[in-house]
C-alpha cells in the first residue's frame, strides 16, 4: 500500500483529485468555529 501524499503547497481541489493528496475535509471544523464567534 502506497501512501499519499500531502498536499502542501497545493491551491486547487483539482490538483488534489488528480494527483492523488491526502485530504481531509474540515467543513464542520469551519460551522463549529463560525457558530462559536471564536476562531
């Protein structure tokens, strides 16, 4: 099993998709902060 690779320095979502980046979506990380009012 290969492991992928982060993707740091990369801008795109596409980039991401097409060469292969790890990634972690943080979407309710973001709302949990938002809702907050702390960040």
């Amino acid at each position: 099993m290969t492991r992928k690779r982060l993707p740091i320095g990369i801008q795109t979502f596409r980039e991401i998709r097409e060469d292969d980046y790890y990634y972690v979506d943080k979407t309710a990380f973001a709302e949990q902060l938002i809702g907050s009012g702390k960040y």
